[in-house]
C-alpha cells in the first residue's frame, strides 16, 4: 500500500476493529447476565452453555486460517471473508439475545442454536479480521501501529459496550431490552466490516507462494509464548471480569455492576498505549512490563473480590482494566511480530494460522474460565468463603502463569536471535531496533 492507501487502510481496520470489539465485548459482558437473570438458568447450567457454544467457536479457526494461507492474495480473502461473516454475526447476535420460548427444553435449545450460530459466525469473522494485523502493514513500524490502532480501538470499542450493557443493567422491564442492544450494535458492525473489505492492497513480494506453506513449517517455540500466556491472561486472569456484571443484588447493585464495569473498561483505554509507550523504550522496561502488569492484575483482581467502598472498588477496577489491556497489547504485539518476521525470512505468510492459533486459546481459555464462572458465581455473590478462596487461587495462578510466560521471552529471545537461530536476509531492517521492545 502507499502511504495514503495504509493511512487510509489503518483508519478502516480501526473502525473495523472497534466495531468488532462493541459486538465481542457487549456479548461477552451480557452473556452470563441474560441467562442467569432474563432466561432463568442457573450459574452452572449458564456456565455449561457458554462452555460448550465457546469450545465450539474455536473448531472453525485453524480450517479458516488454512484456507486463508492458500490463497495467493491472503489479504484480499481476509477483507472479503471479514464481511461476509461481520454481518452475519451481527444478525445472529441479535437472535441469540431474543427472548427464548417460555417452556424449559426449547428454551435450552433456542438458546443452544442461537449461541452456537453467533460463536461459528462470529469465529470467522474474527479470525479473518485479525490476519489483517500483518496483512495489511509493510514495515515491522506498521505492525505497530496496526497493533496499537487494534487493541486502542477494542478498548474504546469496550467502553462503548459497557455503556450499552450498563443500560441492560440497569432495565429490568424490557425483555427486549438485550435484543435491542444488539440490533443498535448490528448498525455499527455492518457498514464498517462492509467498508474495510473495499480497502486497496497492492501485492507485495512478501505475499509468495502459499502453496509452500505447512502447519509443520510453523515457529511453534516462538508462538507457544504468546499462546500459553494468552491462555493465562484470558482463563485466569480474566475471570474477574466476567464476575462483575453479577457483582450485586438488586436495583443499587445492579447500578455498582454497571459503574465497576464502565471503570475497568476505562481502565483498557490506558493500558494499550502506556504498554506500547514505555515499552518503546527498551532498556529492560519490556522485562518490568511483563512482570509488573500481570503482578498488578493479579493484586487488583484479588483485591476486587474483598468488597469494599464505591470509590475503591471503582479505583480497582480501573487498575485491574490498565493491566488487563496491556497484558494483551504485549502478547498481540508479538504474535503479530512472529507473522511478520517468518514472512520476511521464508516469503511465506502465517498470518491466518497465528491469528487462529491465538484466537483459538482464547476461546478455549474462556471456555474454561466459563466452568469456573458456573460453579462460584452463585457462592460468590452470596459470599461463602469457598468461593471468594477459589476466586483468588485462580487469579494468582493467572498472574504467576503469565508473568513466567511472557518473561522468558524477553530473557532469552534476543540472545537467540543474536546468535543467528532466525534467518534473516541482508537487506531486512533488524526488527528488534526498528520496532522498539516487542520483540525482547
């Protein structure tokens, strides 16, 4: 792309990616709270549903991501499926959201069918747009910003959903209160994925002969970092974040849950960009960033589920969403960079299955956070000590699991790359100068 057409391709990714984020994160927030309080389920039946449609939407990645690497133009088969499966996820979200028939086995299944067509759609649509993060850059300076345009957009994209999830909060008339969300957030994802499959992209010789490519062929030591620490961020980690929309009972509760999730959300919007600022710098601050944002997720989420004062409550939450956003901002960085610099070595692109490999952990992450979520969320808000313990034991292991994951990467990569372990051609910039401290 030219200069113009990235500027014009990274600011239609962003508003993709926004508008992807409004859908993920507002179904994602409102999910556990529309079976459990609208439909009548129980946490554990909830928590079972959501364990099943979301191991299901991990199947379709890796086919999609092999199909993607075959094509000889990667890039413009990813716009095209990107809005294809944008708009028919957006519809089916609306479905999944619809009030259910009243007697208790088609309840079951509607809900099944509903959630099941939105998690497959939704799969695709995903991972299609998110092999774009190294599709469309042509410098290791435009992964950055693609990266940093992906996870400041999701951000915004999540303070735009808690707004709207707050509303289904704090209305408990409506049935159709939920379904309309949706529909209100269908208007937002359709013409934006429609419009970033009409973004120009110029071939460039990067793009190669996918007909070489080999699952086998893949860096697996270099992207087992960013999948396993993903899968403690999100499983563990992230558990938090799903218990607040439940966070309280009643009317005044309910409005806590919506002020405590509005703050963490506003707390995302700072991370990415402080992650990416200080990171910048090298100098070891990649090695303190990937101790201390995981070491001030795990404090605050703990901290999180000790009640305590509005105002501190709020203040935590906005803590946990800063370290909880720059954990993810590390991880996606270097997934992105992994893609980049194989397609710079081989000529070959990886970018669909990295992107499914990751997406894939986060919704098996997610799935099992999900079976937590089923079994303490009932002990949780009556507050029983079993509980509030397992809470806490998870969410340690999350922050220990991803600090031990990330560190070692900025430890020893750099050495490795040192001793000539990557091939890397002579006129290819030396990534880990050119991109600052993703790399380390």
């Amino acid at each position: 792309m030219t200069s113009d057409s990235s500027r014009s391709g990274l600011i239609s990714f962003g508003s993709g990616q926004l508008s992807r984020s409004v859908l993920w994160c507002a179904t994602d927030m409102l999910i556990a709270y529309h079976l459990v309080e609208r439909v009548g389920f129980s946490g554990r039946i909830a928590g079972s549903i959501m364990f099943v449609t979301f191991a299901l939407s991990a199947l379709p990645d890796v086919f999609v991501a092999h199909w993607l690497v075959r094509r000889s133009f990667p890039a413009e088969a990813a716009l095209r499926l990107q809005s294809i499966f944008g708009v028919l996820a957006a519809l089916t979200g609306i479905a999944m959201f619809w009030p259910p028939p009243a007697e208790w086995h088609n309840k079951i299944i509607y809900v099944c069918i509903s959630s099941i067509a939105f998690r497959m759609s939704y799969a695709i649509y995903d991972v299609s747009q998110n092999s774009l993060i190294s599709l469309l850059p042509k410098t290791p300076y435009d992964v950055r910003r693609f990266v940093t345009s992906k996870t400041l957009a999701s951000s915004v994209g999540r303070l735009f959903a808690s707004v709207l999830v707050g509303l289904a909060l704090t209305s408990r008339t409506s049935p159709l209160i939920d379904a309309g969300i949706m529909a209100l957030i269908a208007l937002l994802v359709i013409p934006t994925c429609v419009g970033l499959s009409r973004v120009t992209v110029v071939a460039g010789p990067a793009q190669g002969t996918q007909a070489a490519f080999r699952w086998s062929t893949l860096p697996f030591r270099r992207l087992a970092i960013p999948i396993v620490a993903i899968t403690f961020q999100v499983g563990f980690l992230g558990l938090i974040s799903r218990l607040l929309p439940l966070y309280g009972h009643g009317e005044a509760g309910y409005a806590e849950s919506s002020a405590l999730l509005m703050a963490m959300v506003c707390g995302t919007i700072i991370g990415p960009p402080l992650a990416h600022s200080i990171g910048a710098h090298g100098n070891g601050r990649p090695i303190l960033l990937a101790t201390m944002l995981p070491a001030g997720a795990m404090l605050t989420g703990i901290a999180l589920v000790v009640p305590h004062g509005v105002f501190v409550s709020v203040s935590l939450a906005i803590l946990y969403g800063v370290t909880l956003s720059g954990i993810t901002n590390l991880i996606w960085e270097r997934a992105a960079l992994v893609a980049t610099e194989h397609a710079t070595a081989t000529t070959i692109r990886i970018d669909g299955p990295v992107f499914a490999l990751l997406t894939t952990a986060i919704k098996l992450a997610i799935a099992g956070s999900n079976v937590t979520f089923g079994f303490v969320l009932e002990g949780f808000r009556a507050g029983t000590a079993i509980s509030i313990l397992t809470i806490m034991f998870v969410v340690v292991a999350g922050g220990v699991g991803t600090a031990m994951t990330l560190v070692p990467l900025d430890v020893w990569l750099p050495s490795a790359l040192r001793k000539g372990k990557r091939p890397r051609s002579p006129e290819t910039p030396d990534l880990r100068t050119a991109s600052g401290s993703q790399n380390r």
